[in-house]
C-alpha cells in the first residue's frame, strides 16, 4: 500500500549516516539559565517565607489574645512552624494563663489556666480564608491538653457560635482533642475535675446550614469521647467516674464505676435534700439519639444497669416529679426499655425502711415529657417487671421486722408473689407490752406465699387505689401470745369492720382466700404464770367483695364469707360472715357450728385463766347465729352436749375444800349437764349477749357472744353469763 511503503522510505532515510546532513549552527544556553535562576528564587522564597512567617503568626496570636481579653488572659507559644505548600501549621508548648494585672473590664472574664503540648492544623483552604469565604480544614488536632477554669465565661453574644466567625463558614473534617485533663471551679478541691479524656468530632460545619441539619450533634456529623477518671462536687455529695465512653455513631454511652457519696452518712432522720449513696459497676444507654439530645429531646432504645448498690434518706419535704424536674431542661424524654439486673436497695426516712437485695427490673415504654397523663401508664411507663430476692423492712417500728425471701411483680399479667413472708417480733412479750405501755399481742407470722391476681396497677400507681381479682395466702402460720399483767389498751381498736371500711385508701378485692392456715394463741392471766393455750389448725377462709368503694359495698351486695377449721385439732368448725364494712354502726352477721368432740379440749385455755376445769362432758353440735354492732353481740346459741360438769380451782390449779363444796352447788344448781335433758325433749337454747368494748378487736366480741351463749345454754343464767362474758 503506498501509505506503507513511504513509512518504510521514511524509515531507511532516518538510518543514512549523519555525514550526507548540512552542518547544525552553534545553540545559545540562557533558557537553562532562567529556569535554573527562577528555581532558585522559588527555593529562595520557600525557606524565607516561612523562616519570616512563622515567627510574625506566633506574635500576632500572642498579641491578638491580649488585646480581645484587654489584657486578661496571656498567651505563650514556644514553637510554631507552617508549610504553605502542606497547608499545614503547627504549634509546640502553648500556655494561655490569666495575667497578674488586668483591665477592671476584663474582670468578668474567669480565671483560666491552659497548657497544650501540641495544635496540629492541616488541609487549610487558604484561598477562601483570605477571600472570607466558607474555610475549608482538613483536621485539627490538640494533644496534651490541661485546663483549669475557675468559673464558666459570661455569654455576651446571644448570636449562635458560627454567626460570629470573621469568615463566612468553617468545614473542618476532623476535630480531635486527646490526652485532655481539666478541672472546674476555685478552690482547693475544684467541683469539677476530669481525668485523662479525648473527644473527636468529625464533619463539623460551621454554619447555619449545619446548624439546622437534624442529623448533627451541634455542628458535628459524628461525635465519639472518651474519660478515664473524673469527679464533680455538687451540693451535698461527691459524684466520681472510673471510666466513660460515647459515640454517635454507634448511638451508645457506658459509664463504669459511678459512685456517689453523701456528704452526710444515710440515717433513718429526714434531712432538708436528698441523701444518696451509689455504686454503679455498669450503666450502658443504647441507642442514643445524640443529634435529638443536642436540641433537648432525649430519645434512647435501652438503658442497662448492672449491679447498682443505692441507699437513700428520703428529704422531709417530697421532691418535684421527675417531669417536674425535667421541665426546665428537656422538650422530650422517651426511653424504650430498662433494665436493672442485680441491684441492692435501702430507704431510710420511711417507717418501714426497706431493704431488697437482687433487685430486678425491667420498663418499657417509658415516657416522662411530653407529660400526658395516660390511664394506664405506670410511673411513666406502659409496663413494669419486679423482681427481688431476700428483703427487710421495719413493722410498727421498732417492735416488728418483717422480711421476704423472693418477690415477683409483673404490671402485664397484674400478679404479684411474695414467697416465705416473716413478720417477727423484735422483742419479748413482756418488752414489747412495757414498749407500748399496755397489752400488746406478741404475733408472729410466717406465709410460704401470698398470691395477688388481677392487680390494676395503674390504678394502685395513680390514684392510690388496691383493685384486684384475689388476693391467696397459702399455709399460714400465725402465733399470738398477751399478758394479762399489763393495762388495757386505751385506744379504740381498728380491727373492725367499720374501721376496715375507713381506710385512706379504695380497695377492692373480688375474692380473698386463706388456705390451711394454723393459729396457735396464748395468753398470761396475772392469777396464774403459767398462760393459757389455745389453737386453730386446718383454717380456711374465703371471702367475696372485699371492698370499701361505695359502687360495690352496699346492703344489697354486702361482704360475704365462710372460715372452717378445727379447734384443737379435735373440732370441726365452720363461721358465715356477712358485712356492710360502710355502714357507720359496725352491723354485721355472724353464724357458726361446731362439730363433735370433748369439752375438756377447752382445759389448756380455761384452766390457767379462769381456774374452772371442765371434769366431763362431750358436744354433740353446737350452732349459733349473732347480730353484732359497735355496741353489743346479740342472737342465739344451740348447744347439744351430755355429761357436763365442772371444777372449781385453787390458785394452784387445784379443787380445795371450798372449791369442792362450791364445785357441787355449781354442777347442781347452774349447771345443766344434758342439753336436751333427755331423749326426745325439747333443746334448750341460750341467749347470747355481750356488750362491747370498743378497745377490744371484733375478734373479741366474737368470742365473747359465744362465750355468753355456751353459758346460758348450760343453765347459767343470762345476767351471769353476760357478765362472765364481759370479764378481762
């Protein structure tokens, strides 16, 4: 092809022998020359520029520190060495400290105290930061940073902090502070103090774009920090922390190692403030939205906390609510969960002074601001879980203690479960009587388990009101002992049930249940040191409606309920109750039957009390129905019994001469010892009644119609047998 064959001429020719070439003319070297000057006075430049450069920033940094604080704060740098070509600069050994004399003008400026090892400022775009342009900045760095601040600037520009750049903007890729200590605040011990810290912020936009970006936290893309050490000082404690660590991106703060000291040690006294002692091993807050928190709206997934160890004085005032609290610094705070795991709890200040261990808890749905007053919201939460192991708390202090072994509380199902429940005297009978300064049963109680079902626990956290579906107590076993010794107590009893229907507080349970219960009573009469002995074993009770709220406790719809059990362990027995616990006169009905068994089983009680033994006789049933008030027992006793016969005693339990002889007129003038005298006539019936003291317990007068009753139906005559009744 001919474009081929003049290529391959072109070739061969390039190949002749340079001998056949016209000689070339002489060349002149000057162009050599300039460049080799201009490279030289390039290299001139780049070493005189920043040898004079240099030393011109450090003063004017120096100079313009002192001017803008009209001579308040002093600013040294030892080192300090730019490359234009890098953008770069960067300072050694700067000391910014408050000088000994000032201006009276710069007086409301604090007193500031800063040593930084190094500032690393890289990526600076020049061009605009000399056109007042948006300043773009790669990354500034600060090591070795250690502040003391005296007290917190006064803010004179109400203008936000990239409104009073002297440029239009500031985009810095990174800001980092490392190695960083301060503290805050004058004296000796600063309240304020933190230990080594760093915090690095990356893609921080000064400016009003970035500002109104709902993804930045403040100005910053992304913020991660960390500390290792700090304490703050605030009124009345000292709060310290072993170690913390943030970061936006991902959106979780743990906290290690908080403690919290009172300055003044937890004690059972009420104090002006709060007293609190903390130590939290572990606290991590997930979740976090850290750019919502920058504008006053804290929203988290999961709070955990770990082991917790909190004991408190409650003030003598109560504190605001936590929305109260909250109010003035937060537009909303929204929490998804908690959790605490392993946490110990001790109030003091409260009668009770509560003590849990392995305390468990776990919320959802938490929300404190914006406030809204759901219905159903607990505490600000839509669900609660309780757990507790092994608690202590003070009954009727200082005279009980009470204790559990396990809790269980769940808002979601509305159950509740107590296991291996104490309640136990603190002192002897005789103690505990010279304590309240008359007789005072002795009770102990243990319950394997009390069982509340259908809780409305919102009602209960709102409006202070106990509604439930029923309310167990499993195989209780109770033990009252009294002395006789001691003076009657002089205030009206509260165990009845017009008193019942007065509490503070609506309570409503639909069904209240006692199951196999045992109840050993004893009591001290001043005749005799040894006391008397009674027992209840295989009690049962079950009740329905038990409730003071005026739409369900009516005379239509009274308190209904049934007890059985045996007496000694040898007599069946079984007690109706119906009761309107809110009418005003106490009124209330009350029928029973007692099964077979021998009289003498009633000898422990009555032979050590009332020195009468019962020789011989056996019930065959006994029945009976009692209209009782606040003022009097009144109804009617069956009792079919044979062979009755008592004996008279003696101060030693034994029948003297006398007390033979008035044993006889006894069995056989008073006595009838057959009811009904003979087969086939009619029973004769026995009339109960006993008036009412008021110091005494309903309990009481229960026993006291019964007593009255047993005792005409035997033959005593009725004035006798409500006196005989009526007796202490």
């Amino acid at each position: 092809m001919p474009w081929c064959f003049a290529v391959s001429q072109a070739v061969l020719l390039s190949r002749e022998p340079a001998a056949t070439l016209a000689p070339a003319a002489p060349r002149r070297h000057w162009g050599r020359w300039l460049l080799l000057g201009l490279g030289l006075l390039g290299l001139l430049a780049g070493l005189g520029v920043p040898f004079l450069l240099d030393p011109w920033l450090r003063r004017t940094l120096e100079e313009q520190v002192s001017k803008r604080s009209k001579g308040r704060y002093q600013l040294r740098v030892t080192q300090l060495h730019t490359s234009l070509w890098r953008r770069s600069a960067t300072l050694h050994g700067l000391r910014l400290r408050t000088a000994t004399t000032s201006s009276p003008d710069s007086l409301s400026q604090p007193r500031l105290q800063l040593a930084l090892g190094r500032l690393s400022v890289s990526g600076v775009g020049l061009l605009a930061l000399l056109q007042r342009h948006e300043v773009l900045v790669d990354s500034i760095t600060l090591d070795s940073l250690t502040v003391h601040l005296a007290a917190l600037p006064q803010s004179r520009s109400p203008q936000p902090l990239h409104r009073q750049l002297p440029f239009a903007g500031l985009r810095l890729g990174q800001l980092a502070l490392r190695h960083v200590r301060a503290t805050y605040g004058a004296g000796a011990q600063a309240p304020v103090q933190l230990g080594e810290s760093a915090l690095v912020l990356q893609d921080v936009w000064l400016s009003a774009a970035g500002a109104a970006d709902p993804g930045r936290v403040g100005y910053a893309r992304a913020v991660a920090a960390q500390v290792a050490g700090a304490a703050v000082r605030v009124p009345g404690h000292e709060v310290k922390l072993v170690r913390a660590a943030f970061s936006s991106v991902s959106r979780q703060l743990r906290l290690d190692s908080v403690l919290v000291h009172p300055q003044q040690p937890i004690s059972s006294t009420r104090s002006p403030a709060l007293r609190v002692s903390l130590a939290l091993p572990r606290l991590v807050l997930s979740g976090l939205d850290a750019a919502q928190l920058s504008r006053r709206r804290f929203r988290a997934d999961t709070l955990e906390v770990t082991r917790p160890r909190l004991a408190l004085t409650l003030p003598a005032r109560q504190p605001p609510a936590l929305h109260q609290l909250l109010q003035p610094y937060m537009k909303e705070c929204r929490l998804t969960s908690l959790r605490v795991t392993g946490g110990q709890l001790r109030v003091a200040g409260l009668a009770l002074a509560p003590a849990l261990a392995e305390v468990e808890l776990a919320a959802s749905g938490i929300q404190v601001l914006p406030r809204q007053k759901v219905p159903t919201d607990i505490y600000y939460a839509r669900a609660w879980q309780v757990r507790t192991g092994a608690a202590t708390a003070s009954l009727d202090a200082p005279f009980y203690h009470l204790s559990w072994q396990s809790l269980q509380a769940d808002s979601r199902t509305g159950r509740v479960q107590i296991r291996q429940v104490l309640a136990l005297p603190t002192m002897s009978v005789e103690a505990l009587a010279r304590g309240k300064k008359h007789q005072s049963a002795h009770v102990s109680v243990r319950v394997p388990e009390v069982l509340l079902t259908g809780l409305n626990f919102p009602a209960a956290a709102n409006q202070q009101q106990l509604r439930a579906t029923a309310l167990l107590i499993r195989s209780p076993r109770i033990s009252t002992r009294s002395d006789g010794r001691f003076a009657t107590n002089p205030n009206i009893s509260v165990v009845t049930p017009e008193m019942l229907g007065r509490l503070p507080f609506r309570f409503a349970i639909a069904r209240f249940a006692i199951q196999n219960a045992a109840l050993a009573m004893s009591f001290r009469s001043p005749r005799d040191p040894q006391p008397g002995i009674m027992s209840i074993d295989r009690l049962s009770v079950r009740l329905r409606n038990l409730t003071n709220d005026p739409r369900r406790m009516r005379a239509a719809t009274p308190l209904t309920g049934e007890a059985t059990g045996w007496l000694q362990n040898q007599c069946a027995a079984r007690i109706t109750l119906r009761a309107n616990l809110l009418d005003a006169s106490g009124r209330h009905m009350l029928t029973g039957e007692f099964g077979a068994a021998p009289l003498s089983i009633l000898n422990s009680m009555l032979v050590p009390t009332r020195g009468i033994a019962i020789r011989s006789g056996t019930v065959r049933r006994i029945r009976f129905q009692m209209q009782l008030d606040r003022t009097a027992a009144r109804g009617t006793m069956w009792g079919e019994y044979a062979g009755l016969k008592l004996q008279l005693l003696n101060q030693q339990e034994r029948p003297g001469v006398l007390h033979r002889v008035g044993t006889s007129l006894v069995n056989g003038i008073f006595i009838r010892d057959n009811n009904p005298r003979k087969p086939g006539q009619p029973l004769q019936t026995g009339t109960i009644a006993s008036s009412r003291e008021r110091r005494y317990s309903v309990f009481s007068l229960w026993r006291q119609g019964m007593v009255s009753g047993l005792l005409n139906s035997a033959g005593v005559p009725a004035g006798m047998a409500k006196k005989l009744s009526e007796a202490e």
